[in-house]
C-alpha cells in the first residue's frame, strides 16, 4: 500500500494561504489460492502444488515474492517447529497466462522463497511445483500436512493461502522368509520363518483374508506350524499337500497390527512396525 498527502495553496499577490493536507491510500491487492494436486500422503510421496495470483483490481504485478513453509508444525511435546515437506530442486514451473515464464528465483529453504514474479494487467500467475514428504512427515490416522504459501510485494498486502493433505489411511505390509539352518543332513529338521511386518497406520484384519502361501521343494513331512507362537491345526489353521509342498494359511488367521509412530527429539517420525510371525518346521 501506499499513503499520499496534498496540500493548495491560495495566493493573493504576495500573500499565500495553505490549505488543509488531505491523505489518501492506494491500495493494490491480491489474490492467492493454492492447491495440491492429490489429497492424501505417506512416508516418502511425492506431492506438487499449485499456487495462482492475480491483481484484485486487474492492474499490473511485477516484483512479487512467493514464499511456502513447506507445512512447518511443531509436534505435541516439541520446542522447536519441524518441515514435513522438502523441496524438490528443478521442479518449479512459472507460468503466466498459461504461458511459461524464464525460471525465477527459488530457494529451496526451508521456507522455499520464490522472487522475482511479475504479470501484467489482468494477467493471471500460475507456480507449480513438487515437493517431497519427508522424514518430520505426521503419518497416523487423522494426521495432515497444512502447508501455507505467502505473496508479498511492494505496495502490497501480504496474502496467504493453504492447502491440506492427510496421511493416507492405509496398510502397508512386507514379507521376508528366512530359513535355518540352512544346511541340513538328509531326513534333516528345517524351520521356514516368515516375518510380515506393516508400517501402515491400518491393521491387517480377520475380514482382510490376507493368506501366505508357499511351495516348498522339497516338500516337508511331520509339519508343524506357529503364529505368533500359538500352534495352528491342520485344516482350520492351514492346509498343506505333503506331495507337492503346497502350503497355505487359512484365510482370516493372519492379522496383523497397525505401526506405531513417535517423534524423536529432532520432530522426526520414528515408525514400529505392526509385526506377524508364522513358523513352518518339518523334515525334509
């Protein structure tokens, strides 16, 4: 904004007279929105923003700054604010009436600063960019990234806009087999380990029907099977074919829990897996 001040003058020869100074305003506003192009998250996305300004009045835009504080927050508990986000270098488009503009300033931040952007009258400014979620990223249930963009410029308001994405409600589950030991005598007793571990913030649940399935070679005999410790059966537990190897659970024994999530002393996000274990030991 900028404030101006006038002041008349009455002459009469060599007699002057001043008036009264009037002050006056001209204000030159904004307007900003900002946008991501998907709604949810998790752990290592890719996310990209629109951020649009244009004049409120239609006139001209020229030295304007854009900064983004790619979602900082400061978690429960914390005494200093953290960045979930992390700008992807080279992924910045400037655009002016759809038309792309020579790149402009940026600097990556923490917050990411973007100088230099002009338009003119009735032109409209488009900025598209990408950004990375990172190791400070919230990852529960209900969780969300708030990430605020700013345009700032001489003789004008600053204006803010935000978008908002939250942590994608999901299971994430992996499965490593492992064998011990792993070299075994003829009529030798082997055990196949299986680890399902989930980094999700959904449990995998008797209704998921989620089933591990394996064909062993050679095929066991005398089989005998643990989930999580427990002893499962024969037909109600798991099925397996002694002639071929073919192995099975039943569908709905597996579950498996959501993983936990802390923040250590620097905001980042410390993941626990959710962890299942089936154990097979026979004779080979």
């Amino acid at each position: 904004m900028a404030i101006f001040t006038n002041q008349a003058s009455l002459i009469i020869g060599d007699s002057v007279t001043n008036s009264n100074i009037t002050e006056g305003e001209v204000v030159t506003g904004i307007n900003i929105t900002k946008r991501a192009l998907t709604g949810t998250y998790r752990a290592g996305d890719t996310v990209s923003y629109i951020v649009t300004v244009s004049s409120a009045s239609g006139g001209a835009l020229s030295g304007l700054t854009l900064t983004d504080n790619l979602g900082e927050y400061t978690p429960v508990g914390a005494t200093a604010p953290v960045v979930p986000l992390e700008y992807i270098d080279g992924s910045l488009i400037y655009l002016v009436d759809g038309i792309e503009q020579p790149a402009p300033t940026v600097i990556a931040g923490p917050p990411l600063t973007v100088s230099g952007l002009e338009a003119g009258a009735g032109s409209v400014i488009d900025i598209l960019y990408s950004a990375r979620v990172g190791a400070a990223a919230p990852l529960g249930t209900g969780d969300s990234i708030v990430n605020t963009a700013q345009v700032t410029g001489a003789g004008l308001d600053t204006e803010s806009a935000s978008a908002v994405i939250t942590a994608q409600s999901t299971a994430a589950v992996t499965i490593a087999k492992a064998l011990s030991p792993v070299t075994v005598g003829p009529d030798g007793i082997i055990t196949y380990t299986f680890i399902v571990q989930n980094t999700g913030n959904l449990p995998i649940t008797a209704t998921d029907g989620a089933v591990i399935q394996d064909s062993f070679t050679p095929p066991l005999s005398d089989i005998e099977v643990t989930l999580d410790g427990v002893a499962l059966a024969e037909g109600t537990g798991y099925t397996y074919d002694g002639a071929t190897g073919e192995f099975r659970t039943e569908g709905g024994i597996l579950t498996v829990p959501a993983a936990s999530y802390t923040q250590d002393a620097l905001g980042n996000t410390v993941t626990t897996p959710g962890v299942a274990v089936l154990t097979v030991t026979g004779r080979i």
